[in-house]
C-alpha cells in the first residue's frame, strides 16, 4: 500500500480497477473462485520525502464509476476500499485497525502470523500490496532502501504455502523508471517467484511502471486467469501495456529439474 497519502492516486486506479474486472469476471465467476477477498495491505508510515500522490485520470477501458468514487473520497481511509468492493463478494477479509496497522521491519513476522488465517482463505483473491514489491538486490541495498518495503524471498514461500489450491494470489511490483527496463524488469520477477514459489503457474500483468505478479496453483485456475487477464489486456487503453508468463525456459528447467508442480 506504501503510505496513506497515496490514497487514491493514479496507481490506485489502476489497481482497483484490475481487481474489480477480476471479482466480476466470467472466467473466474463460472466456477466460483473469487467468491471472496483479502487485503494485506502492507502500509507503511509517513515519510517526508517531498513526493506526492499522482492525481487519476480516466483511461478508456477502465471504470468511471471507479474514478468518480475515488474523486467522492473525502479522506485517505483504506476502509473506502471495502465500501467499493463489498458489493462484488461474498466476504471482504482484512485485518482492523486497517489504517494503523503499519508493517515495519522489527515486526514483519507478527505482522506474516497475524494475517495467517485470512491468507488461507478458499475461493479468495488473495491481494498483498507492499511498498515496492518482491525483494531485490543484496541484504545492504535492502537495509539502506527500507526493508519494509519489500516482501523478502521466505516470506514469498510462506505466503504460497499458505495459499489455497481454491484461491490466486496477486502482489503488486513497482519496476523502475526507465520504460526501456520494464518487461525485462517484469520478467526477472516472475523468475523470482517461480523460483521461490515452486510454482509453475505464474503470470504477470503491467502498464507503465506498475506490475502486478498473480500466483496460483493449480492448472485450471492458471487458464482461467491467463484468459481473464488477456481480456483486460484488449479492453485496456492505456498506451504501455504487457502481460507476461513465465519464460519458456524456466518451465522447462523446472520440469528438468522434477519442479514442475504447484507449491504445497
């Protein structure tokens, strides 16, 4: 989530948008598998760093009535989420105080235990929402950036071997600046994950600078998601735009190596 005084920015658009295309998708509705969600926000505190939220602006092929919500906002309350959202499930998991609960480094494995439940959960799009995304870099680039704002390699494995065969989890990943470095960028990721995951049912979505990696388990649920997200893909009018599946390369290393399976 980064911090609360994101709320609502472009980002923010983007990404509810994508997750309410997914809580109302045919591909994914016709056997109910995103009957329910969980938000893990990651919220960090403030930081005095002279940057500023981006203001949306309509896309075509995304929500207005998503952007006129999010203009109608009059705070920065993650609980609005819930408001936008709860029409579109059957449960809205999350842990409360949302707007307080703050993940630090000193804290991270209270914050992983309290949250072991809702990740869990069956039939459920399972949404972590860190500052940065999966961790890169050695152990010093990390402190000196803020571990917080990274979910680390373990707590990656941990967060698949909580995963429900039933459910899709969904992580969001900021790529760098350079728009020339973003699908490779986006690709290393998935590298990452099936590699940490174990899994080999990975997939990503990007626009601009914003990715968001979707892990699952099982083969069906991958087709129905790889379909879904095709689709948004179509309807999306944003000018730079990718979706990603792991490189072909790793697939068969994986199944070379008798790692071809879904993680447990």
């Amino acid at each position: 989530m980064v911090q609360l005084k994101y709320f609502g920015d472009s980002r923010d658009y983007f990404k509810y948008d994508l997750i309410t295309y997914l809580l109302q998708c045919g591909y994914l509705l016709q056997c109910g598998i995103v009957s329910n969600y969980v938000f893990v926000p990651m919220l960090t505190r403030h930081r005095h760093d002279g940057e500023g939220s981006k203001e949306p602006r309509y896309i075509p092929g995304k929500s207005k009535n998503l952007l006129a919500f999010i203009n109608n906002c009059k705070s920065k309350d993650l609980g609005h989420w819930q408001t936008w959202l709860k029409h579109h499930v059957h449960s809205y998991i999350t842990l409360h105080p949302v707007n307080q609960m703050f993940f630090e480094d000193a804290n991270r494995h209270r914050y992983w235990e309290a949250f072991d439940d809702a990740l869990r959960t069956q039939n459920a799009l399972i949404f972590v929402d860190p500052d940065t995304g999966l961790e890169t870099g050695a152990r010093s680039y990390l402190r000196r950036m803020g571990r917080e704002k990274y979910i680390l390699d373990e707590e990656l494995k941990h967060l698949c071997q909580r995963l429900d065969p039933s459910s899709l989890l969904m992580i969001y990943q900021h790529l760098p600046r350079n728009r020339d470095m973003h699908k490779q960028a986006v690709d290393k990721k998935i590298e990452q994950a099936v590699r940490v995951s174990g899994s080999a049912y990975v997939l990503a979505y990007r626009e601009d600078d914003l990715a968001f990696l979707f892990i699952v388990k099982e083969k069906e649920l991958f087709s129905r998601l790889s379909d879904a997200l095709q689709t948004y893909h179509q309807r999306s009018g944003h000018a730079h735009k990718s979706i990603h599946w792991e490189p072909d390369e790793v697939r068969e290393r994986m199944a070379t190596n008798g790692k071809a399976q879904p993680c447990h």
